[in-house]
C-alpha cells in the first residue's frame, strides 16, 4: 500500500533561502518580477510514496519524494520550477552520512527518464536486448535489481524545459538553456535541496549521460568555483563528451575521423563486416589494433593531407578499409574521411539496412537505400515508446502525481536554443574538460567514472580518451569502463549488470 502525502506551499516556504544572485548573473533577470504575474503565489506540487524492494538481493525500504521545487531571485519571486524525483533509504541508521547523488541525462532538451527508468531507480522498463525494436504497449516494467539505490541515495532532476520543469512568470525558458545558464540553475536546485534534506556533510556525487556528462563538468566547477563550495565526492560520466571538437564534423578538423574510427571498427565486427582473420581476434584485440592505427598511421596521413605520397595514401586507404569494413572505392570517394553519419548509412547499403547512431548494433530500413544518410535513428526510436510510455505511467500511478501539463521528454526547442557560450566567452567548440582537471586540483578526493559503450556513435568512447590524454585531468583518480553495447548500454541485459557492479565498486574506493 502506498501512502500519498501532499506537501503544501507553506511546509516548503518555511525552509526556503532567498535565491541570492550576483551582478554577473544576467540570466535571471530581476525586472521580470516587476509583472503581476510573476509576483503571484506558486504553490509547488510535491507528493511522497512509502516503498519496499528487493536491491542487490537485499529488502530495503524507501520513501520517493516527487514534486517541484521552486527557484527564487534575490527578492524571494519565483523564476522557475525543477521537477525532480528523489529516492531516500528509509531503514539505515546515520541516513544523513549515506551518499546521495544527482542524476541528469543530456540533449541538451533531455528529461532523465533514461537513466531513472534505466539503470539507477528502483523501477526498470525492459526492452529487447538483442538491439531490436521495441514495438508498443504494454511494455514491462518491473522492480531494478540493479538499482543503486541500496547504495546512495538519489535524485533525478529534470532541467527547465524538459520533464514537467518550466519558467515560471515572465522568465523565459531560454534564460536557462546554455552551458553556463544550466549549470547554474541545477547548482541552485541541489543547494536548495541539501538544505532542505539535511544533507550539507553527506558524500555527494554527480551521474550524468551524454550532454549530462558536459553538464556535471560545468556543475562541478560552478559547485566548487567559490568560497559557498559544494565540493564532490565523485562523478560518474555516462557516454561522456566533454570536448566537442571531437564531434563537429568541419573541414579543418580531423578529431572527429580519428575518435570515431575505433566505434566504425566495432561496428564492422559486429555484422560481420571485418575478414575472417580479423573476426578471430575478437573484438576487443580488433578494437585495439584500430585505435593503434588510428591514432598514429591514420592520423598522421590526415595531418599531411595534399602533402601524402601515393604510396602511404594507398597504405592507409588498405587499413582504413579494414577497420571500417567499407570498400576502398568509397574511401577514395570521401578521401579517406568517413563521417558517423555516411557510415551508418554506408555500411549495410547493400542490404538496404542502416545502423543506428546511439547504438550501432541496431539495424533500420529507410524509405530511399540511395541517400545520404538516415531517415531515423534506429536506435533511437527502438527505445523511445516504451521508456516514454515506462515514466508517464510509473509518475501517475506509482508516485502518485497528478499534473496534465505535458512531460517533455525531449525538448528540441530547448537544445536548438541552447548558448554554448561558457561563461560569456564564444567558444567554436565547446570543451568543459580542463573543468574536471581544476576541480580534481583543487579537491583531493573527486574521482570520475566514465562508462563507454563500444557501438555508441553519439559520444565514441575513443574521443573520450583522447579527451581524458590531456586537458589536466589526473587519471590516476579516473576509471575506465567499456561495455559490448550503445550509447545507452544499460538496454543490454549482460552490460547492465556490468555496469551496476561497477558503479557500486566506484563508491567504494578503499576495496
């Protein structure tokens, strides 16, 4: 039986601290306040759920505390309302030394659904393991074993724009899209909440997926940046990208052909695409030897350009066809740089099959087996109905809430509006990376998570090394994790309870 408890705007208002902000802070604007409709009362909807499950073969009792928390200006007048879903371990003694961490997913647009409904929370929606489509409803939603909840404690955020979170009066949604706007909101959402719990000297760690990871980069420095210092104990990054220079695709850069040549060699592996010989050594020997090649003969011939003789051009075009499974032909077509988009059109064109971006091994057909590239993502919307389905019916019937407003998975128009600006500065690509590295000197404990997903062409776990090669980062305080799946590898029965286990080893770095 549940126990759903209504929590009114007074009980909140009463533990609120004033939103202080300091001149440089030009995202939440204070004349917006001047209009009647942003001085009117905001009475957030917040309901709390009794529980049980069983977790990592243990019972434990939960409460799930689900509902808005509203974000004021230096004058206590709202700005904009968080929806977030918090889960705290009810039957422990010291609960307020028990870590708790924040979760987030990415877009940016992203509610954070996915890993909620995914890997962490105590409720798990199950798709088809074997990369095929998920169909419709029902679909089955079941207790996580796998949930770390048995661990820490854990709170899923939805940023402004996504989930049921939204400006609120004459603010703008758009005051809160950017790399510096975001990190700043979610570092007031998480002050507000330490308060509010009593968790100021809990362990506090940080997950997030995809752009999530490029969020909980800015966070830790907006957390630590100053004397009011959120410090953290560790942060776990989900399919990371923190330096986008390994992503955009323009002429001039060639990080992107380098990072993401690893994931094409992976992908080849698995449909078979790589010779006989090759599939022997296994995918990971087959892996290593492509990122060997690329990151020395390969990337070097790019680095030349024009300037390369015929023979090594030849040589490389040999490689790079192996690696890639395409044919030499086409390689000479692109001159030797395959883009993540051609190649998931390109490599099963003569099976009028495409691959998926988010995971590779997932197979789609288009209407026209002769463009460019993808109708869709086949990866993307294998998953997507059922874990949009999983959240909307777990919120309404389970946690008990009961807004109407619409639950925005993901938000195109908050990620087509997003400032990459950091800081005010204009950066051609954004790179959050030397973040970490300041944070982890000036914080002797943080240590970083990363999980790869070897078939991810969103974040390629390749690029993610050669971020974490430079930028300051102390990797003797970083753990690398690799996973035979996607971008999303908690989908994968055999990687998920992989990934669980290695995550709760993370929290205890003195076994």
């Amino acid at each position: 039986m549940l126990l759903f408890t209504n929590i009114k705007t007074s009980a909140k208002r009463a533990i609120t601290v004033g939103f202080i902000l300091f001149s440089t802070l030009s995202v939440w604007s204070v004349t917006a306040a001047e209009s009647p409709s942003a001085v009117a009362e905001v009475e957030p909807e917040v309901v709390v759920t009794e529980h049980k499950a069983r977790i990592n073969d243990n019972k434990i009792n939960y409460q799930a505390i689900a509902g808005e928390t509203i974000l004021e200006d230096s004058k206590g007048l709202p700005l904009a309302s968080i929806f977030s879903i918090s889960y705290l371990r009810t039957d422990v003694k010291n609960s307020d030394k028990r870590p708790v961490t924040f979760v987030f997913n990415g877009g940016p647009g992203s509610a954070s659904l996915w890993l909620h409904m995914g890997l962490f929370g105590p409720k798990r929606v199950v798709v088809p393991g074997d990369a095929t489509d998920d169909g419709a409803a029902p679909y089955p939603l079941i207790e996580n074993k796998y949930s770390i909840l048995d661990e820490s404690d854990l709170v899923f955020i939805d940023p402004v724009g996504t989930g049921f979170s939204r400006a609120l009066g004459e603010n703008k949604g758009a005051d809160f899209w950017g790399v510096t706007e975001d990190a700043k909101s979610i570092a007031e959402f998480m002050r507000r909440w330490l308060i509010e719990h009593g968790r100021w000297n809990s362990p506090k760690y940080l997950a997030g997926e995809s752009y999530g990871t490029t969020r909980a980069a800015a966070l830790v420095d907006e957390l630590q940046g100053g004397w009011t210092d959120i410090s953290i104990n560790g942060v776990m990054l989900i399919s990371s990208i923190l330096d986008f220079s390994h992503a955009r695709y323009q002429p001039g850069n060639n990080q992107p052909y380098i990072g993401f040549l690893p994931t094409m060699a992976a992908t080849a592996f698995y449909h078979d695409k790589v010779s006989a010989a090759d599939k022997a050594l296994g995918l990971e020997a087959f892996i290593e030897a492509s990122r060997q090649f690329a990151i020395k003969d390969y990337a070097l011939a790019l680095l030349q350009g024009n300037r390369l003789d015929a023979a090594t051009y030849q040589a490389t075009r040999k490689q790079l066809a192996r690696f890639t499974g395409l044919s030499e032909f086409y390689l000479d077509r692109v001159n030797l740089r395959v883009s993540a988009s051609r190649y998931t059109k390109q490599l099963l064109r003569d099976q009028d099959l495409t691959v998926g971006r988010l995971d590779s091994r997932y197979k789609g057909v288009d209407y026209d087996s002769g463009g460019e590239r993808n109708d869709n993502d086949p990866s993307g919307y294998g998953i997507d109905g059922a874990y949009t389905a999983a959240i909307h019916d777990y919120v309404y019937k389970d946690l008990g809430i009961k807004m109407t407003r619409p639950f925005n998975v993901l938000s195109y128009e908050v990620n087509r509006g997003w400032n990459w600006n950091v800081n005010g500065k204009q950066m051609h690509y954004v790179n959050v990376a030397p973040m970490l590295g300041r944070a982890q000197r000036e914080n002797k404990d943080l240590r970083i998570f990363v999980a790869n997903g070897y078939f991810d062409f969103a974040t390629p776990f390749f690029a993610t090394e050669n971020t974490f090669a430079d930028n300051g980062i102390d990797n003797r305080r970083v753990s690398m994790h690799y996973y035979a799946a996607g971008h999303m590898m908690y989908v994968e029965p055999d990687s998920l309870a992989q990934l669980a286990t290695d995550i709760r080893a993370f929290y205890h770095p003195e076994k």
